[in-house]
C-alpha cells in the first residue's frame, strides 16, 4: 500500500522542511510547493491525498487557495494552520483552530481516513508552544 501523499505549502523553507520531516517521520510521502500556484498544479494533476497550508500564508491567501482548491477535479482535504491572531477570522469562515505539534499528525490522519465528498477543511493554530 502507498504512503498517503501529502501537499505542504510554506513559505518558509526552514518551516517548510520542518514539517516536511515531521509527516515523512509518521509514514506520509511529502512534497512541497513554494507558491499556491504550482500547489493548485498538483492538485490538478491529483498529487495529493491532503493538503496542509503553512502559516505563513495568511488567512486571506489561505482562504483564496481553498476557493480554487474546491474548482479543481481533485479535491483533497486541506488541513490550515494558521497564525494566532488569524485564528478568529479562520473559525468565522468554520475552519476549527487545533492546537500543538501532535495534533498536525492527528489532523492529517482524520483528514485522511473522512470520506470524500466536499473538500473537508481544519484549521491549526500555531501555539506558544510550537513557535
């Protein structure tokens, strides 16, 4: 059986590697896009089972992501980290703010494991902790 595919979408190549580890440590096969554009290319062409967007994107740049995300053929859940300042606007919009490093691996998995039928989105905050 394939390692579940993961899209990681950062801006931040120090983050970006990070957690690219992180999800290649716990069986994910991960690969990263620098710009929303080539992200939204590889959802095009189904390259990912889940799609996890950076906080460093910001609530604005996630949210339009997410609307063109929906259009493409493949629509793969997308988990949305976010800072904590943006978690509010996130939420208002439902995106559900998680909390801690071991709740990434725990999203992506219950991302993963829901049926697919709309884009399921989550939102991750980044914590005190996690800075």
């Amino acid at each position: 059986m394939a390692a579940p595919r993961i899209l990681s979408i950062c801006y931040e190549p120090v983050l970006q590697s990070l957690r690219a580890a992180v999800l290649q440590t716990h069986g994910y096969a991960v690969t990263c896009a620098a710009s929303q554009k080539d992200a939204l290319d590889m959802i095009a062409r189904d390259a990912a089972d889940c799609v996890v967007l950076g906080f460093t994107l910001s609530a604005d740049e996630q949210m339009m992501f997410i609307r063109h995300a929906k259009q493409c053929s493949s629509k793969p859940p997308i988990l949305a980290m976010s800072r904590n300042s943006e978690v509010v606007r996130l939420a208002s919009a439902g995106i559900d703010p998680l909390e801690g490093p071991a709740q990434l691996l725990a999203a992506v998995a219950e991302l993963l494991a829901a049926p697919a039928k709309e884009p399921k989105v989550r939102a991750k905050s980044r914590s005190a902790a996690g800075r």
